[in-house]
C-alpha cells in the first residue's frame, strides 16, 4: 500500500509576523519555519497505519521553493519512507492543487492525507480541490480514521456544526486531519541520522505541464488594526451601556 | 545568529528539542520544581528522541556516533525550559556514560547502558567528597583490593541524582597520594554498606536530587573496576570536557532566555507613557546582552567544532565556562532589572534564573578554578 501525504512549510505560529512596507505578503526574514501543524498530524496518521498494516510505503509531497526540503526532511526523520519536493514560487491554491493532482497520477497512492488547512493563509481549500480534480471521494476535518481491512474503503469520524458524523468512505479518497485525529510524535534523532539516507526527489514545477499562475491575487495585505486598550467600569449599568453604545453589540 | 556549523541534521534536531520542551517541558516546570523532582516518564520520552545517546555505540542502545553540536543543541534547548533543575534531572543520569563506553566491562556495559539510554534508569558520577571537589588529586575515599575484590570506604557529596540514580561510578584511591593514584568503580544502588542521603534544601535546581553518598566496607569484585587501576584521573578528566561544554550551552540556553523574558516584558510593560522597549535605558541593556549572548555562543560553536575534529580545547573549554557564567550571570541581572518587582516574584522565570547562576558558575568547575586550570594549560 502507498500513502501519499502532502505537507506544507509555514511560519511557526509562535513567530511574530510582520507585513512588508509594500503590503504585498509577509516579511520572510527572521521567520522560523515549521511543518504546518495539521500537516504533521496527516503524517503522524499515515505512520500509525504503516506500523499497524506493516507493508505501506509513505511519500511526502510538498510544493514550494527549496528551502521546503527541510520541512520534508522533519517528516522523514518521523517516519517517512522518501519525499518529493516540486519546486514552484507564488501559488495560490489552485496551482498546489494542480500540481499535486500530477503527483498523486504520477504516484497512484492508496490514499491521500492533508493538513485540513495551512495555518498561514487558512485556505482549507487544497484537499477539496484536489479531490475535486481526481474525481475521488473526500473526507474533511477528520478526528478518527479507521482503515477497513481490505484496505478498500476506511471508517472516518468528521467533525462538523454541532456534532460529529461518521462515514464509510471509499478509498483511493483524499483525507484531511483535523487537529484531534492524533499526537504527531516527534523526529527522534536515530530518526534524523536514517533520514540522511531516505531518497528525497525534486522536481521542477514547470515541467509537469499544469498551470501554474495564480487565480488569486493578493491585491493588498495589512495587519489587523492595533486593539485599544481595555477600561474597568464601575458598574453593571455603566457596562450594558457601553456594549449597547459604545460597542453596539446589545 | 546563523551558525557556518548548522547543518540540515542540526536544525531538525534543534527544532525537535525546541518542540519537546515547549509542549512537554516548560508548562510543567513550577511545579516540579516546586515537587522537588520529575516524572519519571519524562526520562523515557528524552531518551526516545536520541538526547542521552551520543558517543555510545548502537549495541548498547547509542546512537553509534558523536556530534558535538548536538550536545550543545541539547544543553541549550533543555536550559530555555527556565528550570535548571528539571536539565540537572533530566541530564545527570547520563553524566557518566562515557566513561562506562570507553572503560568498563562488556559486562557493566550491558547492564547499565541500554537502560540508560532509554531513559529507564539513571547513573550518577560520584567524584566530589566533603573535603573536596574540584581538587580530585587528593581524593580520600579509598578502595583495597581484598582477593578478587575491593572494599570501599568513604563518602561522596553534591552528587547529581545520587537518590534516583540505580548507576555509580565512583572514584576512589587505589594507590598512592596525588593524581594516579586513583581508580573508577561502578557500584550498583543497594549494594551491602552503600548508603543515600538527600542533601538538604538547595537555593536552586530544586528539581534535581542531589545527595551525599557513604560508602562503608562496600565489597565490589575487582571486574567492577572501571578502566586500568591507578588510572581513573584521565578518564574523569576526559569526563568533565564534555560536562563543561554540556554547563557552557546550559549557561547560553539561559542567557537566551533571560534575553527573550526580557523582550517580551519589555513590550508588555509600559511605564512613563511609553513601552519599556522604547526606553534608551532598557534598549541599552538588550543591545548589551544580545552581544555577549553572541559572542558566548559563537565561542562554544568554535569549542564543538574542535570537539568534533578530536582537538579536545581543554583550556578554551575551561575558560568559556567562566566567561559563559559570568554572561549568564550578567543577563540574569539585567533581565531582573527591567522586571523590576516583579521579577522579584517566584513565578516568573527570571527569578528563578537569577537564583540559578551560582550553581553553573559552581558546579562542573567553579569560574576561579576554571581559570587556574586555563592558565595551568598555557603552561604557566
């Protein structure tokens, strides 16, 4: 069995993000630069079922510049048995999704695990478009996942509005991890030492013949307004008249 | 500051120790610091990510290489957790496992090592005695060879994990006075006439067991010997490169944290209508830290670089520690400063990072004999 998981390279949410003076994207210098969190959670679930099922073979795929090796090569130092870097600058999510609907044509994995969304620009767009473009079945925002034992569709516990929902989904399916489907483990340094030696392929974008410019331009960005400070009032009264005038949200 | 020595390996493993800390560290370090101790588990999850492995061969549960760098990623990153006991802890059940993979037995080794790197059991280093630490060569506690035994007698004392520890290597005198007459020993928790006692309440690191060790009649078989007889100095010397280079990142690891602590209140705190920040005194103090902390991390690169190259720069190593405490030291100051009151507080990390300077500017070698040893190396 093969396991495609596509993971991205963000800013770690700790970092303080800061708006170039031109308001076209972020300052990258001084940025740290991590696995995106739920990324890592879709890898953790297709090790888990790599040590459960034994013979499956887990490809990371991410797309990005080549900087992105190094989160790929975090993901092989958990676990992973090779990844596939395709080198590509300025996508919007429907490039990505292009692209990696070449990857998975290329690859023919059994199923596809994704991050339910990039905590940069929280699109939580790509897993739908590339299911979309696949033509195969999708399962979003996943808490739990249950392989069936011929391998040939998978239990999965959604979380939606209100509630949880439970479905039988047909596998070759894109699978989104949502933040409660596992703990990732960390990369173990024996783990880093084997990943020295795991293949790691790089392909340029350009050459898998998709389209590649952006649909979406961003046309300006901006930090969000500086928050006043807050005021102790003296009582009840004085606050529902604030929130009803002041704020207006009585 | 970008390091010419970071390599891919390094900073995935930078960042794993760095993720390991914050989330199952640093939440947890009042209150076992308060507790006076930490789980047990949180052994098992450091010695799963590979932290106790480096230099001991795969056989034994090792990595089955060295890497210098590594060692200090280590030191620094467990340091930023803001609690020097819980690194004490965590760490100085692994103070002695180079000695036992060069020197001991393959019987020793099999007994002690697997279990220590997995996180499962502790060792402890046992060298310093009340008459003494850092003068090794006049070591009172002695061994007699007895037939194929010898029989201890003595006492040990600020021994890291010298409570939890179940692994003791021990120095004792075999022959006569002065450096070569001393030899190392591995004495197992609960052997006949080996006794424990907590030390009392420590002014920091209270996470971190420290004890006094009593050795009466203690009966090892001479196999238990550790190395050649008469021989144990050079191996505690060689033992203590490595310490000192494990306390030096220790005292980078809490200088960056001082630093960081101090931005970060800084932004926070306003005073005089403005943000702490913005005054040129505090920007000053930050301007001032932030160069020492590089110039003190940039030396250590220098030293693991040498390390790796089998260059041991025993007197750079030397006095790194002195000047790494004493910028530990001063950033401890200056982050109290600009917390003011409140940095006056047990809570807040700076209050214990000021209270923990001594025991790194102390332990492994204090400053003044770190210098006397830089200077004895120069050959003066």
């Amino acid at each position: 069995m093969k396991i495609l998981v596509a993971i991205k390279r963000v800013p770690d949410a700790e970092t303080t993000i800061k708006v170039n003076p031109e308001g076209t994207g972020i300052v990258n210098a001084g940025v740290k630069w991590v696995v995106n969190p739920f990324c890592e959670i879709a890898i953790e679930e297709a090790l888990k079922i790599k040590e459960t099922k034994g013979d499956v073979e887990v490809v990371l795929v991410t797309v990005g510049r080549s900087e992105s090796q190094e989160q790929l090569r975090t993901g092989l130092a958990m676990g992973a048995d090779r990844a596939i870097l395709v080198t590509a600058e300025n996508l919007d999510t429907t490039g990505v999704s292009r692209v990696l609907a070449k990857i998975v044509e290329k690859e023919s994995p059994d199923v596809v695990f994704l991050g339910k969304q990039a905590i940069d620009d929280d699109s939580n767009e790509v897993g739908q478009m590339l299911a979309q473009r696949l033509g195969w079945a999708q399962a979003c925002y996943i808490s739990e996942f249950n392989m069936a034992d011929d391998a040939k569709s998978a239990q999965v516990v959604r979380e939606i509005d209100g509630g949880m929902r439970t479905d039988k989904v047909m596998l070759p399916a894109i699978i989104t991890a949502d933040l409660r489907l596992n703990e990732p483990r960390y990369a173990s340094l024996p783990g880093i030492m084997k990943a020295r030696k795991k293949p790691l392929e790089e392909i340029d974008g350009a050459s898998l013949g998709v389209d590649l410019e952006p649909k979406i331009i961003i046309k300006s960005m901006a930090p969000p307004p500086a928050r006043a400070a807050g005021r102790l009032v003296e009582s009840v009264d004085e606050l529902i008249n604030a929130l009803k005038n002041e704020a207006k949200v009585l | 500051m970008r390091s010419i020595y970071e390599t891919p390996d390094r900073k995935v493993f930078q960042q794993t120790i760095a993720k390991f800390v914050a989330s199952e560290i640093t939440p947890y370090v009042d209150e076992w610091d308060e507790a006076g101790e930490i789980p047990w588990e949180l052994h098992a999850k450091a010695g799963a990510l590979g932290i106790y492995g480096l230099g001991i061969d795969e056989a034994y549960g090792g990595l089955g290489f060295d890497d210098c760098f590594m060692r200090v990623i280590i030191g620094v990153e467990v340091a930023r957790c803001g609690a020097g006991g819980v690194g004490a802890a965590l760490g100085g059940c692994n103070i002695m496992t180079g000695p036992l993979q060069a020197l001991a037995s393959e019987e020793i080794k099999r007994k002690t090592l697997p279990a220590i790197m997995a996180g499962r059991e502790g060792g402890a280093l046992c060298i310093t005695e009340p008459s003494g630490g850092s003068d090794v060569a006049n070591m009172e506690t002695h061994a007699v060879r007895d037939g194929d035994d010898f029989v201890i007698n003595g006492s040990k004392t600020f021994i890291t994990g010298g409570m939890r520890a179940k692994h003791f290597v021990v120095g004792a005198r075999t022959g006569g006075p002065g450096l070569d007459g001393i030899s190392l020993f591995y004495v197992e928790k609960g052997a006949p006439g080996f006794t424990q006692t907590a030390l009392a309440k420590k002014m920091g690191w209270w996470a971190s067991d420290t004890a006094t060790l009593y050795f009466e009649d203690v009966r090892v078989p001479a196999s238990d010997m550790i190395g050649q007889e008469n021989m144990g100095f050079l191996a505690i010397m060689n033992n203590f490169n490595l310490e000192r280079v494990g306390l030096i990142a220790t005292a980078l690891g809490c200088s960056k944290l001082c630093l960081s602590e101090s931005i970060r209140y800084a932004q926070e705190r306003h005073t005089f209508g403005k943000p702490l920040i913005k005054h040129q005194v505090i920007r000053h103090k930050i301007a001032e830290m932030s160069s020492r902390i590089d110039a003190l991390e940039t030396y250590l690169n220098q030293i693991a670089w040498m390390v790796n190259e089998d260059e041991m720069p025993v007197a750079e190593i030397c006095k790194a520690k002195f000047f790494g405490t004493q910028v530990y030291e001063y950033c401890a100051r200056e982050a109290l400063q600009i917390f003011g009151g409140a940095g006056y507080l047990r809570g807040t990390p700076v209050e214990r990072l000021y209270r923990e300077v001594r025991v790194v500017a102390i332990g492994g070698g204090s400053e003044e004999i770190m210098r006397d040893l830089a200077v004895r190396q120069m050959g003066l």
